[in-house]
C-alpha cells in the first residue's frame, strides 16, 4: 500500500460528514496541520557503512513484547468506517503483531474486542465520567480480560470545538448509535471536568494497572503525573482535535524527555504517517508512537486485513528508514540521527 493514498481511498468510500469526522479538528486546524510538518522540520542525519544485513524493529513497551515500536492509537466509532468495527481492529493489529489501545467511545464491548484477538496484547483509554461507578466497572472489566495497561485520557476534560462537525452538522450515524449503547463502557459523552492527577492513583489502585496520561504537552506535567504514580505519559494533542494552537507533539517531546529523564516510558502520537517519522520520534527519546488516523482509513478501506497490511507496510517503512540510517536496532536510534531545520 500507498499509505499517502490511504486517506484518499477511504474518502471516496466514507460519507462526507464521517470522513469530516475523522480528519478534522478543532479551530483554524493549525495545530492539525502542524502535526505532520513538525516531523518534517526534523531532518535525518544517517550513518554510513554500518552492518544492517539484519535490521529488527522489534521492542518491548511497558515490557510487552511487540513487532515494532508502532501501536494503535484510542479511536473512538470503528463500527462508523466499517461495520466490524473495534474486533476487526484487534484482528488486523494483532496480526501485525503490535498492540491496540482501545477507546472508552468504542462501538464494540470490552469483552468482544478481548476476544476478538485473546493472545495480543491490549491497553484501554479511559475517560473518568462524571458516574464513577460507570468508569470504575469499565476498567475493572478491562484488568479481568487481561488489558494491560490503562491510558487515561487528560486533555478532554470539554470536546474541542471542530468547526467541521459544526458545518456538518454532523451526528452519528443510527447504526453506530446503536452500537454504542449495546455497549459496557460509559454511554454518556460526560466527560468529568473535575479529574486531576489524583485519579491516576484511584485508576491503578482499582485495577492494579499501571497508568498512562495521554494527552501531555509539558515537562512540568510529565514529572506531575508520575509522581502522581503514572507509569508513562503519551505526548499528544489529541491529532489537533482539542485545542487549536497547541504545540505539535514533536515539538514538544523534547522537553518531556528530558523531564522524566529515563524514570519512565515517553510515547507520542500525532502525524506520524512515515517509517521515518518514527525514527525522528525515537532519536528524540519516544519508546513508541501510536497512529490513530491512518488505522481508521485502513479499517474503511480494508477491514481487518486492511489495518493489517498498514502495519506491516509501516513496519516496512521503518525497517528501510533504519537500514538507511545505520541502525540495525531500535536501540541504535539515538538523537545524533536528526537535526531541526
Ligand atoms: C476520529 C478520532 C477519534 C478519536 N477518539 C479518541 C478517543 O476516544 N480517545 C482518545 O484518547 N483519543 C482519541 N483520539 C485521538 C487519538 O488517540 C490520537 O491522539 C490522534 O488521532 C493521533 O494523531 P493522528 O491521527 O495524526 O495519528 C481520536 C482521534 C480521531 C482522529
């Protein structure tokens, strides 16, 4: 596959509104745009003559072993791109050998995408609802089927305002609906504008779990979160969809890095569309990236062979960029590989 022509594909197949949906975000998307070209303003500085007869793109991640150090992104509504919706998901990734975090907006339960692909490794995003209860059930049922981790979800306390769904006035689909509210997880979209980093301790000590903040932009925020018992964070800007202006994550992972300095795994996520793009993310100290977009244009245009054949044509992607950078490992991926323009 082409994965620029992914997002093409899925367009003509997707109706208007849907496909707004995905790509969009919020505001003037200038933060949108500048997720995919801060990892263009990173240049790469390769080796040459370096043995890389045998390149490996595997590594571990909260020490889980994966093909590669790329992992799916939470996505909310898989059943509105393709009607296997989040165990096609599971499918596709578990083929590929890597991992999927699975969103708490999910159209599918937690039990049918556990057992979806039971052997592959799975980490669930949490978003505390105002109800408790409902949030606290969700993630227990996520610890019993054998997740691994909790991703909890920190810059959504209110939804970006995504002047195409305005446009649109776009709504879900009635079969997604449907879906959703056959579902366990939280139905309400009432997301707890009072949660804190308080609730990382209630989230791990509930479910024995270590916890993820996705969502992080600052150094400051990073050392808050763990000291608060987070396991790692995720820089993120939630693909632009939240606050419009926000720094790009690639921009930003520097400075996180720096501040957990080696006491705890650094992912990111945001425009990542290249194998290369995961060599910049990983000279910059990233363990791993997740793609969230992408997977959706390849869950629409492919189910799960679709999401399948986009990991392994990243992972492709990757094993060609380490090769042409002299590095034979993850491992070998180190900051000397890029320079800002
Ligand atoms: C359609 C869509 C739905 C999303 N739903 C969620 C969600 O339910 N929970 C969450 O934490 N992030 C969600 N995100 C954000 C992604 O996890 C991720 O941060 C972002 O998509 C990464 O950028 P990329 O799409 O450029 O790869 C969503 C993103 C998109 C595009």
């Amino acid at each position: 596959v082409d994965l620029g022509r992914l997002e093409e594909e899925a367009r003509a197949l997707l109706p208007p509104g849907s496909y707004d949906y995905i790509a969009g975000g919020a505001g003037d998307e200038t933060t949108l745009a500048d997720s995919v070209a801060a990892w263009d303003r990173l240049r790469l500085r390769p080796r040459v003559l370096r043995d890389v007869s045998a390149v490996s793109t595997e590594t571990t991640v909260l020490g889980e072993p994966v093909s590669m150090p790329v992992l799916v992104a939470p996505t909310a509504f898989h059943r509105m791109v393709h009607p296997d919706g989040e165990p096609a998901t599971a499918r596709g990734t578990a083929e590929a050998g890597t991992l999927m975090t699975m969103s708490t907006r999910s159209t599918s339960s937690i039990d049918a995408v556990a057992s979806a692909a039971p052997d592959a490794p799975r980490w669930f995003q949490v978003y505390v609802v105002t109800d408790r209860d409902q949030t606290a059930r969700s993630v227990c049922r996520a610890a019993e089927l054998g997740f691994r981790a909790l991703v909890l979800t920190g810059d959504t306390p209110l939804l970006g305002r995504r002047l195409r769904d305005v446009r649109n006035q776009f709504e879900l689909p009635d079969e997604v609906v449907a879906a959703f509210e056959a579902t366990d997880l939280p139905h309400t979209l009432d997301q707890d504008r009072g949660v804190t980093v308080e609730q990382i301790g209630w989230l791990r000590d509930l479910t024995g779990l270590p916890v993820l903040v996705k969502g992080v932009l600052r150094g400051d925020d990073a050392v808050a979160c763990l000291e608060a018992g987070a396991s790692g964070v995720v820089v993120s800007n939630h693909g632009g969809r939240q606050l419009d202006g926000a720094v790009a994550s690639a921009d930003a992972l520097p400075e996180v890095v720096e501040a957990v300095a080696g006491r705890a795994e650094v992912f990111v996520d945001g425009g990542v569309r290249r194998g290369v793009d995961v060599v910049r993310a990983l000279a910059l100290g990233a363990r791993a990236v997740l793609v969230g977009r992408p997977v959706l244009w390849a869950l629409a245009t492919g189910g799960a062979d679709g999401v399948a054949r986009l990991l392994r044509t990243l992972r492709a992607e990757l094993e060609l960029a380490m090769a042409l950078c002299g590095a034979a490992r993850v491992e070998e991926i180190t900051d000397d590989l890029v320079v800002r323009t």
